[in-house]
C-alpha cells in the first residue's frame, strides 16, 4: 500500500469530493455486509460465501492522478498518503490472503508420491498466487500497525492468521496450515514501490514458504515484480516481470520461472517460460503458459523440437503477427499493448493450472475474483468471535464497501490520524511496540530473516491486543 502515518498533508482527501457516485443507497447493506438476503448454507451444513458487494465501485474518471503523484517520482510511495478513490475495499493482507484461492494445487502437491509432480503442482500455486492480480488496478489499503485478519475455510480445509508486524517498512507477515495438518504456508511479504512517471512498480521482498508434512518437505520462493502503467493516462495495465526460483529444499530439485516483460510490442505480455531441474542442474520438465491463463508442461525435448520447428516455418507468421500489432509507426511503447493470442498448446504436454472464471459483474466490483468478493464479509456474531484488530472491522474499509465514500474517506484519515497520535505517544514514554502474533527470527530453510507465527491466535484470547480502530 501507499499510506504512511507521516505524510504530510498536502495530500489529504477529507475535503475532496467523489464525483459520479453511481446510485447507491448504503442503507441497502446492513453492518455485516449481507447483499440479497443472509448467507447461505449448503448441504455440508458449510456457510457459502456471498457472491457480490453490497455496492457498485464508483467511477474514478474525474480524478487527476497527476495532481498526486507529480510530486512523486523516484519517492518511496510507501510514504505518500494516496486519495480514497485510488483504493479497493480490502486491506493488503485480505490481498495476501488470495494466495489461498488455489489451494487445491497444495492439495494436489500433498497427494502426489512423485517428488518431480509435487514440484509440478507448487510452481503452478506459486503462479497462481499472482493470477488474481490481473486488471486488479485499484491498490488494497495499508494496514494498520497491528492490523490483523483471520479465514478460517472448512470447505476448502485451512485456516489463515496474517498480522502487519512493522509500519515502516511496511511488513505483513502470515501463517496457514491444512486442517487435515497436512501442510504450513507461512512467509512475510515488504514490497518497495516507486513511482516512475507513468508507472508504478512494486518489488517484491520476503520470503514465501510451503511446507509439504506428509512428505517432510518445504519450497521457498519470492514473488516476481509488479507493475501498473499508464497511470498518468490511457488505461491502465498490469503486467509481471522477473525470475521466480522455487527450491525444494529436501530433494535439492529447483523450478525456476521467467516471468517475461511484455516487450515493445506485447508479444511476451503475461508470458510464463521455465524448467524443473534436480539437484545435478538436469532439466526434468519445461512449463510455459500465461499468468492470467494457464500453465503447462511437457518433456524438454517436445519443447526444443517444437520451438525448432515453430523457428523454421513461423517467420512468415512471426512478421504478420508483428504487423497486427503495431498501431502506428509513432506509437509509444508504454500504451497498452495488444494482447497477443492466447498459449500456443504443445502436443503431448499437461495442464498444470487454469485461471478460475471471474463473476459476470465483476467489473462493477473492482474485478475481484468470487474469493476476494469473500474476504471482507462480515457475518453475523462474527464481531464477538474476531479480534478487534481484524480488519473486517476498519470502519474505511466498510464503509468503502458500502458505497459510503465520503464517510470512508474520514475515517481513513482518521484512523491514519490516531495512529500518528499513537506512535508519538510511544516515542515520548520511550515504549517500543511489540507484535502480537509473530516474531523475528530466521527462516529455518533459507537462513535470511523472516516474520514467524508464535502461534495461539486461535485460542483466542485477545485481551492485550491495541485499540487500532
């Protein structure tokens, strides 16, 4: 996220009206977050999640994002507070939680006897991790210091503790386990952003574990980079770039990834390339495929013998390809290229992954997927059993989804507000902050540093816990 609590308050938004309110009457979504009637229940006797936002997002075309960022470039946007408008309605640990939506790839992981399968199966999670990100172009809010949130999917089998452990930088940690105890996913995530001109890049930082029980095994990886352009003009576009290496650090086998930048003229936008590799650097399998589509793998001399042939026969192709392509002569490199056709299906490999269908009126709800409609709902009872640290809680973030902008708007300055209040406070009486549910330690696989849970947020005694909201 963007915020900070020490910004100044040239960019403060209390005052700036939201333009071109859809017509929404807030009053149609009750405090739970219940649209169309109560949750469901299925046969299993499991809730079913809702499947819509108690309102529509609103239109940001009357926002100058230059009016903000302008002062900006080259600056660590992780201190720059941003207009309400720019947000979705969740936290950035709701955003993490989204690793989760796939889990059945950890699942398939867990059954498989192959190590070389396993292996399969965790590159296609790691993939699919970033999948909810596309046309995502809304930033989720920065949590508080604190902040925590909490899913617990019985349908899907594990349940999720995430906690945001430090502010500057901004870290936010996480812990997952099956509840069959058949796997742990825990890591901590502290992205530096900057600003660029007419895009914004995320880098990622932080160490991603999954660790395999049954099989007394664990993969790290990191996540690739992250970037948002034409944020000045023109529509926006996201695309994923750099090398993702996945370790299995029983095995000594290595999936290594290319998240490959979309090029002059788009030809490599959301393409994913790589190979599976033992421990004698012998390559097992090659994947390729899209992170907004699919993954694949075949046997590396399928691949080789299909690239060879592609090289001989598709010139022609390649240069009529091209030619759709390009706009125009003049046309600069940074608008939203084409999208090329879709992966080119080798014969004789097999699908790892496919991107889940996104809801009809998606694009009216900050083109979450059915998961991340989910995330921030609020049940009811839910308030007596949740910490109060959860973000389910932060009045901006409901009241966002709720259609209430000016309201939401606020509050987020508020809360911002209180906790600068709260850390002069700490600076003065020489009180130094201390994490609830994690702790600083190492990785006990990598060797670097990392946030690991200390456990016993499920016993739920959260007498200690701040007053965040």
């Amino acid at each position: 996220g963007f915020d900070s609590d020490n910004s100044s308050g040239d960019f403060s938004e209390a005052n700036h009206k939201v333009a071109e309110m859809l017509d929404l009457d807030p009053h149609q979504s009750n405090r739970s977050g219940k649209h169309n009637g109560e949750t469901e229940i299925q046969e299993n006797g499991i809730k079913r999640p809702r499947t819509s936002l108690p309102a529509p997002m609103f239109s940001r075309s009357d926002f100058s994002v230059w009016s903000i960022l302008k002062k900006c470039i080259g600056l660590e946007l992780s201190k720059i507070t941003m207009p309400i408008v720019f947000n979705e309605p969740l936290s950035f640990l709701q955003r993490i939680t989204e690793y989760m939506e796939h889990i059945y790839l950890i699942n398939k992981a867990c059954s498989q006897a192959d190590p070389l399968e396993r292996m399969q199966a965790v590159a296609a999670f790691a993939v699919s991790a970033v999948a909810s990100q596309w046309e995502r172009t809304g930033k989720p809010f920065n949590p508080l210091l604190g902040e925590t949130y909490e899913l617990t999917r019985e349908d899907l089998g594990f349940r999720f503790i995430s906690e945001q452990v430090s502010h500057h930088p901004p870290i936010s940690a996480f812990y997952s386990e099956g509840l069959n105890k058949d796997f742990i996913f825990h890591g901590s995530i502290y992205p530096k952003l900057k600003f660029w001109g007419k895009s914004i890049e995320a880098e990622p930082r932080g160490t991603i574990t999954l660790e395999l029980l049954k099989h007394n095994e664990a993969y790290t990886w990191t996540n690739p980079t992250c970037c948002v352009h034409n944020v000045i003009i023109g529509k926006l576009w996201l695309e994923q770039y750099g090398t993702v290496e996945i370790v299995n650090h029983s095995t000594g086998d290595k999936c290594v990834l290319n998240f490959k930048p979309c090029g002059l003229f788009g030809k490599e936008l959301h393409r994913v390339e790589g190979h599976i590799q033992d421990k004698n650097r012998k390559k097992l399998c090659v994947i390729y495929g899209k992170w907004t589509e699919c993954l694949w793998c075949t046997d590396p001399t399928t691949y080789e013998t299909y690239k060879k042939n592609e090289r001989r026969g598709g010139e022609q192709k390649k240069s009529k390809q091209s030619e759709d392509v390009i706009k125009s002569e003049n046309e600069e490199a940074d608008d939203m290229p084409e999208v090329q056709d879709t992966v080119q299906f080798i014969p004789g490999s097999k699908l790892l992954w496919r991107i889940n269908c996104r809801p009809p009126n998606s694009s009216q709800m900050y083109n979450f997927t059915s998961f991340a409609v989910s995330l921030n709902e609020l049940e009811k009872g839910m308030e007596a059993i949740l910490a109060p640290t959860d973000c389910r809680l932060r009045p901006d973030i409901r009241n966002m989804e709720n259609g209430n902008m000016d309201v939401a708007s606020k509050e987020k300055e508020r809360l911002e507000e209180k906790q600068r209040a709260a850390r002069k406070e700490r600076a003065r009486d020489e009180v130094e902050w201390h994490t609830r549910w994690f702790h600083q330690g190492t990785n006990p696989y990598t060797g670097t540093s990392d946030w690991l849970y200390s456990g016993g947020y499920f016993d739920r005694d959260f007498s200690d816990c701040p007053d965040i909201y």
